[in-house]
C-alpha cells in the first residue's frame, strides 16, 4: 500500500512536521552553549533533503506551532511523543514511508549533531538517543 498525501489529514501532516523539525529543535537546544544556530540549519538542510513522499510533506510551507517552548524539557514533553505517534501513524499507511522518516530524522539528528566537525558533547550525545528511542518506541 503506497501512502498518498490525500492519505493523511492536515492534522497527521502536522504532526509529521512537528516531530521532524522538533526533533532539530531539541538538538539546537541541547547545543544551546555551542552552536545551536549552525546545528539547527544543519538539521533543517537535512531534512529539506528529504525524499519520498515524507519529503513532500516535509517540504511544504506551513507554520509549525508550539515548537518555541519555554524550555527544552517542555520542547521534549511535545516532540518526543510527537516522533512515536509519526512513526505510528506512517506505519499504518505504509510501512516504506514509516522507515523513510526514521531515516531522515536519523539523518537530520546526525548532521546537527556535527556542527562542530568533532564528536558532540555528551548533552548532543544524550538528546540523539532519546530522539531515536523515541523513534524506536512505536
């Protein structure tokens, strides 16, 4: 079963969108005594790289919400849950898809946690596991 745009309500696009630039956003926090503008373009590059039709949903232009949380742990409180419902939800529609945005916010967490072309730190570090157990858990 091949997932189509028409698929998916505005309110599943939004939660893909919010998952994936979520995901960026916590990395651009956990690097907030570094470089969290370098890692955050970094991250969003990536995921404009997108393919598939993850990709297309990804690329359209509209306004994330609530990605601008008073703190990082309110940031994670909406983002971590936000990567397992999106994967939950490509699941259902297609299994292709589902593993297709794993990959890109993989991806993405990967290339924002290299903004400083060295290891990350160990908050980086920490931030990426908890991104990809959130991945992980649906």
């Amino acid at each position: 079963m091949s997932l189509t745009l028409t698929a998916l309500t505005a309110q599943d696009k939004d939660t893909l969108r919010t998952a994936a630039y979520g995901a960026v956003s916590l990395m651009a926090a956990a690097d907030a005594a570094g470089k969290p503008h370098k890692t955050a373009t970094l991250g969003c590059i990536a995921l404009t790289s997108a393919t598939g039709q993850v990709g297309h949903i990804l690329a359209e232009k509209t306004r994330i919400k609530n990605l601008g949380g008073a703190s990082t742990a309110a940031l994670a409180e909406q983002v971590l849950p936000a990567l397992a419902a999106a994967v939950e939800l490509l699941q259902r529609h297609s299994p292709a898809e589902a593993a297709n945005f794993r990959i890109t916010v993989a991806i993405a967490v990967e290339a924002a946690a290299r903004a400083h072309q060295a290891e990350p730190g160990p908050a980086l570090a920490a931030m990426a596991r908890k991104i990809t157990d959130a991945l992980d858990a649906a």
